[in-house]
C-alpha cells in the first residue's frame, strides 16, 4: 500500500471525526473503505462517488480507527437520519457485516476488531445492538476460523489474537448489565445464562469443525476457551435451578450424545480425548469434570435390574467414555481428579454404577483394566474403611460408598486372586469390624453386606442371617444383590441408531438461537361469503373524482415537480445546527415566514431528541447549552405550529436535566428579565422542576386532563374570560407535584399525631382492614426513558441542587425585588399611568407568577432534601423566603389595598400567593424534622422559626373567625386553611421536642 493510498484512508478518518456537513457525504466516506474492503452491499455502490483503491484499507490497523469514528461521532448524530434513509446497514457493515459478506474472509476480521472496539469503550444502545447481532451472526467458532485463517504461518500471533478475542467476547454480559443497569432490559442474546449457554454450544460445534483436521495446534485454542469458561462459572458442580445459570455440558451433552453415535465419530472422540489430556490446570480440569458428571440425570431406580436400567447406565458410561477417553493411571493428572471427584462428592447411588461401568466397562471390544481395577479398589477402601466415614457420613454416604466397591468388585474375575487379596487386605477386615460394632442397624448391614459378597467372590461361605424383612436397610440389601448377578457393562447397545448429520440447532439440548419465527396468513377461500353483514348498499356512481389517499397525498407533496424553489429545511444534526434553526428568527417574523415557520418545527420536533442523544458524548452539549436556552425560551408561537408549547417544554426539561451547571444559570438569569411573558415564564419554571425531579430520579405525576401543558388561555379565550382563567393557564404538573408533595408531608403528619391517641391505636390494631397499596410510577413512564437515548446516566440532582438551582433562583429573586421597589419608589410621586407597578399582568410579582415561583422553589427544595449543605444553606434561606414573601408586601399595589377602607378588611395578599409559601415552609420544616430532627433549625434559627409559627398561626386565626383572603374561595381556600394547619403542627412539633434548648433572642 504506497503512501498516497494511506493518506486517503486517514483523510476519511479525519472527516468522519469532525463534523460532517450533510447526510450525502457521509455516505459517501462511509462507501469508500467498505468498498476497498468488498464489503459494500449492492445496493449502496451509487453512493461510493470517491471510491479507494483495493487493498488500501488494512483491516488490523484501519477499521478500529474507523469503529472507534462511528461510535464516538457518527451514531449519536446520525443514526436517527441513517435509519430514515434505510442507510444503517452501511454504518453496521463496519462491526458485523451481513449475510451477503459472510463468505468474505475480510468479514470476520472486521467482526473479530468490532468485539475489542465496542467493549473496550462506553457501551451505547447502538453498541449493545451490534452486540446483540455479532453474538448471533458471528459465534466464537466462526471468529476461530477468521483469526487462524488470517496468520495460518504464524501460530503465536494467532494465539494471542485468540486470546484477546475470547477475554472481549466473554466480557460481553458484565458490561451490558453494567451498562444497562435498572435502565431497560438486557437483550434476549446477551442474558447471561443465554448468552454463554450459546457460547458453549458454538464451541462443541468449533470441536467438531477441528476433529476433521489434522493441525498440531488445533488444542490450544479450545482449552483456553474452555478455561475462561471455568472462570465464569459455565461449568457448575451442579445442575443449574434457574435460566440465569449457564452450563456447557447441559447445553451441549445432546449434542455431544448425537455426535458420538453417528458415523465417522473417531476423530471427533479423539479431540475430546485430547483436550482433557491438555487442559493445563488441575482446578479447571477438575471443574470440568465435576460438572460433566453432575450433567448425567441421574437414574429413575439407582437399584433398578430391568434391561431399560442397565442400557441407559451403559450408554451414559459410553458417554463419558468417549468424552474423556479411557481413564487409567497411566494419566495421571485425569486419573487423580476422576478419583477424587468420585470419592469426595456425595453422589447418589445410581451414579456408582455409572462410573464403574465407564471406567471399567466393555467398549468397542476394550477389555477392563485389571490393575486399573485393583488401584480403583484400594482407593475406595480406604475411604470405605476410614473410621471418620464409618462413625460421621450419612446413611446415603454409607450406601454409595458399599454400591461403589461391591459393583467394582464385581467386575473382577471370580475366585480370582485379586478378590482373594482384597477379602485379605488390612482396611477391609478392620472396616468390617467398625461396621458391625455400628449401634444403627442400617450402617452396620451395609458392612454385613459387603463382607458376605467378597467371601462368596473369593469362594467362601459367610452368612450372617437375618435378611428378610422390610426394616434396616434389609430390602436394600436385597436389590444390591440382585443388580450383581449382571454387570451393566456387558450390555450389548446395538439397539442404538446412529445418525450420519447432526445439527446442533435442531438439537433440544441448550438454547440455540434461531431466526425470529414468521407468521404465516392464510389467504381467504375463493367463492362464496355467507356473509351478507359486509356487503355494501348498491348505489349510483358519482360524477366526482375519487378522494387522494394518505399515500397519494405523501407523493405529491414529495413530487419535485411541485416544489420548485421550495428549500426543504435540513434536519438538525448537531447541536450547533440546533440553535441556528431556532433563532433564526429571532422570536418575531421575518419576510420568509413558509421558511421560518419550517424552521422552528423542524427544530422543535428533533431538539429533545437531540439534546439527550448529546448527554454524554465530548462538549458539545455543554457548548451549545446556553445558546439552546435563549433560543428555546424566546421562541414565539407566530406560526401556529401544532404541540409547540409542548415540544419547546420538552425541549427545555431536556437541557435542564442534561446539562444543568451550563442551562440552569442561564435559564434562571432569563426568568428575571422583563422582556417575557407569563407564558415564558411558566416555561422556565416547569423546566427547572421537571429538570430537577428528573435528576433526583422522582416521579412525575399525570395531569388530570390533557390540554396544552403551557398554553396561556389567554391565546384560546375571548378577552372576557381571560382574567377568569387567568391562573389556570399552567397551573398542571407544578401544581400537582406541589399537591402531591404537601400531602404526603401533612397526611404523615396526621398519622404520627394519631399514632399518639391510645384508644386510637388499640381500634386500629382491633380492625381488619385492607392495607394501603400505593401505585409507584417510575420516573422513566413519564419521561423518556434514558436507555432509548444514551447509557450515560444523569447528574445527581444533590451534586448541583444548591450551587446551581436553588441560591441562584432565590439571590436572583431578592436582587429581582430590590429593583422592583426602587423603581416603584421613584415613580410613588406620579398619577395614573406613570407609575409603575412591579406586580403587573405578566410580571414575575403578579401573583399568578409569584405563585408558581415558590411552588418551583418548593419542588427543588424538596428534591434536594439530601444535599449536604441542605441544613446549612438551603433550609434557612427557602423558610426566610417563605415568610417574607407571606407577610411583607412585594408591591405598592398590596400596600395600596391594605389601606383601602373599602376592602373590608381583606388582607393585600393573594390566597394562591400565602398557601404556596405556606407549602414551601411547610416543605422545609418536614425536611428539618426528617433530617436532624429539627436540632438545626431550632437551635440556630430560632427566631425565624418563631417567626414562621406566628405568621401561620395569625393567618389561621383569622381564616376561622371568616376574615376573607383575597382570591379565596373554592380549592385555594382549602389548600390555604389545609397548609397553615400543617404548618403549626411542624411548628409544634419542633418547639415542643427542642423548646428547653431555644433561645429566643427577640
């Protein structure tokens, strides 16, 4: 490859790391490499209008750098417009190409890059699709035949490649879950169990591919895949209880069982064979093992005579036989772990008469070992006779280890010298004395038993008597004899069909994958329908032309033909783009209104979309966050745009809660400019509380009835009922999260207090009565849920709760209010219209506005409950805020009213105004108790918590003696009177616990 060819591979690599200015070059950068590589599909070769040369792009040290582009710059941005285009495939080509390029050699070099690529980086939802797609089109044997393929001359670098391939793709699982977490749910191919239980079955299959040839280094590759697999736990001493647990052998023993009875099965028991003689490690081999063994089902009668029994004993011994080949001394690390695996475990009796006949039995005209016999026994006699055994093991011990050895035994000749040297040996004689000074009658016949059986195969006459009967062990005793008068090793297996093909997705043995199954439609008969229901009235034909449908109305208005000097208005891609779309306009109209109207919804429909795809990746959101806000908080709705009011909140919720220490300040600096609406202003609101319960991870509760959640009903009422409707413009969620807040606080209250009746507590206790269930609602059904944009998880809302949404609001609104009296001051000596008046229609101190202000407080104050500076900061300054602005005017308008004689009385302030602020103290005063118990508030704000208890404790004086509020009535005057109650009982609450440590410096 000269050095032109590589500069122009690097230059496409260049480009697709920086922004790429239209969907057509990117197309075109990402047809070239595939097309060096050959692996373009078809239908894509238009797009390759600046192809490279063959052989330009190198695999190893290109297509991570082209991997790496994709999914750190081109699948956030464009995956969205890819998919509309049906151009995805292309950008899947780079991590696992398809079926039309599977037979390419270059296909599972690219898969074998993707799998190191995509774990050894942040994991996306588009990574975990690739994922999901590299685990079903390209399995670990398939990846064994790309790298041995690849370096065939050079054995160690296959080696290592081997080995970094198997650590990325067993890494898999962890990292998906990882990933995920309790964000969505993990695809069906990479669950754990599934996911390794597939890998298993593809590495039988990568068994049976090698048995065919005749490579040296064929082993290898498959006992460390078979280590790593010991390592994760694919290999259980026992069988698995649950579908999360995987197992190699159960997943593949059918398989394995199939293969080893077709024809032309030598060579594949051969390579099994060799892998146990390879494994490099004791601990693993003895894993394997172990879980081989305990993948046998065990027998329906373990004593069972009949010929069923023993041919499904002979071919489970066939099994491991031809799974581990011949087991004898001779190997010796095989030998020791088979010995200490069947001696050490507890194993139902059953199995003893498995694993007899598959170390000793007759196979394929193989003769028993006699000195591998002999060994076997004397090993199991020391056991046998061990007094810690005799004394200590289960009466199910004692049976297994006395099945063991008489079945063993029985495979000697008889009267032969080897019987004859075990009735003689040392341990035999000195366990059956143990045995038979045994006090539980049914351990002490299992030694009876097994000394009458060596006399008699060494020809002696022993007979202790006293075996009828149904009690202490004697019915079992019986069957042991009866299953000795045959061996189930010398049962003839011919009954066993062979099979040429096996196919392990056709096999039931472990969870194979497969193609999603199609449905089938049956297409309805030809002829006749009874069916007189459907058929339509007979009626004149009209002289109109038929209606358009839906598709033809989609064609025409895509017809170029139509739309001559119509410029269609990109899609946004990047946030940059974003924020040109939007203050395009500036917020009012401009001469090309079609153009500007195209605009603001294009940027309106893909801008939540966009602004949560960007969490995560690089700066770009933290750059383009501040200009988003001024774009989305200026926009007008001028052209009339369907669900704007809902897409720009959306919008804003979105950039609040992913990039809150960049939108936050600006957004709240744009609250306090006079330059917006009441409208606006609920924008901003909302978007910081919804932002915040978003971070905090808290729900958000349904609106009651589904209009606009912003629209001001100002812009759908007639002018009359504008001032009646005033409030209702967005009150919606702020309210009802403020509703559900105080509710839980006071109700809680409620139950503490009731909690201290006796008699109430006792009728409680009496009744039976249904408990409370309550419907959680996780925050994810209400917003859009995290996975579907990014696994990147949220900033805690604790971490910025302080610093950047609650001192900045509440400074910003004393500095907001210092300006506002001055103003009204210097204009106080005015007549008419030329004072001014801080509390207008559509100012932030109009009680509509003001109103929410300190609910939206009240929410953040509430979400940042578990702050660290809460008590310190957060706690005084919200309670300080909540009073002031509950008994001192904000405005000479509330002055004005409190003098007016004609008022009768009512006080300046607003019912909404005094229940929000009562809300937000009553919010900060359940905090303090539920924190400290209130020992901070009590102790070193003690006068403003006085304070607060005797604002609220006035105001509910004179609610009960009917002094009227202004704007009472209805709802607002029960959250007022509901509000103040809690209130003086948290009030009560904390004076009556830290009343002795108050210090009242009035």
């Amino acid at each position: 490859m000269d050095n032109a060819a590589r500069d122009q591979v690097r230059d496409v690599i260049d480009k697709l790391q920086r922004p790429v200015p239209d969907l057509s070059t990117l197309l075109s950068l990402l047809c070239g490499p595939l097309g060096s590589l050959g692996l373009l599909p078809p239908k894509y070769t238009r797009y390759n209008t600046s192809p490279l040369s063959n052989g330009s792009v190198n695999i190893r040290k290109h297509i991570p750098a082209f991997q790496r582009a994709l999914l750190e710059h081109i699948a956030p941005t464009w995956d969205s417009l890819l998919a509309e285009e049906d151009a995805s495939p292309l950008m899947d080509q780079y991590f696992c190409p398809d079926n039309f390029s599977f037979t390419y050699s270059a296909s599972g070099d690219v898969a074998v890059m993707a799998y190191s690529t995509i774990t050894s980086q942040p994991l996306t939802k588009y990574a975990i699709y690739l994922l999901a797609r590299l685990a079903s089109e390209y399995p670990v044997d398939r990846l064994h035949s790309a790298i041995y393929t690849t370096n065939q001359s050079n054995g160690a670098v296959s080696m290592l490649a081997w080995e970094d391939c198997i650590r990325s793709v067993l890494s898999v699982p962890g990292k998906v879950s990882n990933a995920i977490a309790e964000t969505g749910e993990v695809p069906t191919q990479l669950e754990h169990g599934t996911y390794y239980n597939n890998i298993s079955v593809r590495t039988e299959s990568l068994v049976f591919s090698l048995s065919s040839k005749s490579a040296r280094d064929a082993v290898s590759p498959v006992t460390y895949l078979l280590s790593k697999l010991v390592a994760i736990g694919a290999f259980p001493s026992t069988q698995p209880t649950s579908r999360s647990q995987p197992s190699f052998f159960q997943a593949t023993l059918q398989i394995i069982r199939d293969r080893t009875v077709s024809t032309g099965a030598s060579g594949y028991i051969t390579m099994w064979s060799s892998l146990f003689s390879e494994i490099p490690s004791t601990l693993t081999l003895r894993s394997i093992i172990t879980s081989l063994l305990a993948a046998i089902p065990p027998l329906t009668y373990p004593t069972g005579t009949d010929m069923s029994q023993r041919i499904a004993v002979k071919r489970d011994a066939r099994l491991l036989r031809c799974i581990t080949g011949r087991v004898t001394p001779e190997r010796d690390e095989v030998w020791e772990t088979t010995m200490g695996i069947i001696l050490g475990k507890d194993w139902d009796q059953g199995y003893a008469r498995i694993f007899i006949c598959w170390l000793f039995g007759s196979f394929s005209g193989q003769m028993p070992n006699e000195k591998a016999l002999e060994v076997f026994i004397e090993e199991v006699l020391i056991t046998w006779s061990s007094p810690d055994h005799i004394k200590h093991s289960l009466l199910s011990r004692h049976r297994y280890m006395t099945t063991i050895l008489l079945i063993a035994i029985s495979y000697l000749p008889p009267s032969s010298q080897s019987i004859t040297s075990v009735s003689l040996a040392p341990p035999f004689i000195s366990g059956i004395g143990l045995y038979v000074g045994h006090l539980d009658s049914s351990v002490r016949r299992c030694g009876m038993l097994a000394a009458e059986v060596v006399a008699q195969r060494a020809g002696k006459i022993l007979d202790f008597g006293e075996w009828d009967g149904e009690d202490s062990g004697k019915p079992w005793a019986r069957e042991v004899r009866q299953l000795l008068q045959m061996r189930d090793g010398d049962v003839d297996l011919e009954d066993v069909t062979p099979t040429d093909n096996v196919d392990s997705s056709d096999v039931k043995g472990g969870p194979v994958l497969s193609d999603t199954a199609r449905a089938t439609f049956r297409e309805p008969p030809d002829g006749y329908d009874s069916d007189d229901s459907l058929t339509g009235y007979a009626s004149p034909s009209s002289s109109r032309s038929a209606s358009p449908t839906p598709s033809e109305l989609d064609a025409i208005e895509k017809d170029p033909a139509l739309n001559v000097g119509v410029k269609k208005v990109p899609r946004p891609v990047y946030l940059a783009q974003l924020g040109d779309l939007l203050r395009s306009t500036g917020g009012t109209k401009s001469s090309n209104e079609p153009d500007d109207a195209d605009k603001v919804e294009m940027a309106l429909k893909y801008a939540e979309e966009l602004i949560r795809k960007k969490r995560g990746y690089g700066a770009e959101l933290d750059e383009n966050a501040v200009n988003l806000v001024y774009g989305l908080i200026g926009l007008q709705n001028n052209y009339e745009l369907e669900n704007f009011e809902e897409k720009r909140q959306d919008a804003l919720n979105a950039l609040v809660a992913c990039a809150p220490r960049k939108s936050t300040p600006a957004l709240i600096e744009e609250f306090f400019k006079n330059q917006y609406s009441t409208s606006q202003r609920y924008v901003a609101l909302n978007a910081l509380a919804l932002g915040a319960r978003e971070m905090a991870s808290l729900p958000i509760p349904s609106p009651k009835v589904n209009p606009d959640r912003i629209s001001f009903p100002s812009k759908q009422l007639p002018t009359p009922l504008h001032q009646r409707y005033l409030e209702d413009g967005g009150q919606q969620l702020i309210p009802l999260i403020m509703d559900s807040i105080s509710n839980h606080v006071i109700d809680k209250e409620k139950d503490a207090s009731v909690d201290k009746v006796p008699e109430i507590v006792r009728e409680r206790r009496l009744r039976i009565s249904k408990p409370k269930i309550t419907p959680v609602s996780s925050a994810g059904a209400t917003l859009v849920t995290p996975l579907s944009m990014s696994l990147q998880r949220l900033t805690p809302f604790i971490e910025v709760a302080t610093e950047y949404f609650i001192a900045p609001l509440i400074n910003q609104f004393w500095l907001f209010l210092r300006d506002e009296r001055t103003r009204e001051e210097r204009t106080a000596h005015h007549q008419g219209r030329q004072q001014y008046h801080g509390a207008g229609t559509g100012l932030i101190l109009n009680p509509v506005v003001l109103s929410h202000f300190l609910r939206t407080v009240a929410i953040l104050v509430h979400a940042a409950q578990n702050a660290p500076e809460w008590m310190a900061v957060v706690a005084p300054d919200a309670l300080e805020l909540a009073v002031t602005i509950g008994t001192r005017p904000v405005s000479r308008i509330e002055t004005d009213i409190e003098d007016d004689e004609e008022s009768g009385g009512q006080r300046g302030k607003e019912a909404s105004v005094l229940s929000a602020a009562l809300e937000l103290a009553l919010v900060v005063l359940d905090g303090c108790l539920e924190i400290d118990g209130g020992r901070t508030i009590s102790l070193e704000y003690t006068t403003l918590l006085l304070g607060v208890g005797e604002w609220a404790g006035c105001l509910f004086a004179q609610l009960e003696k009917g002094i009227k509020v202004q704007g009472t009535g209805g709802v607002h005057e029960i959250k007022l009177r509901r509000a103040a109650a809690g209130v003086l009982l948290k009030i009560d609450d904390l004076i009556s616990k830290w009343r002795r440590s108050m210090l009242d410096i009035r």
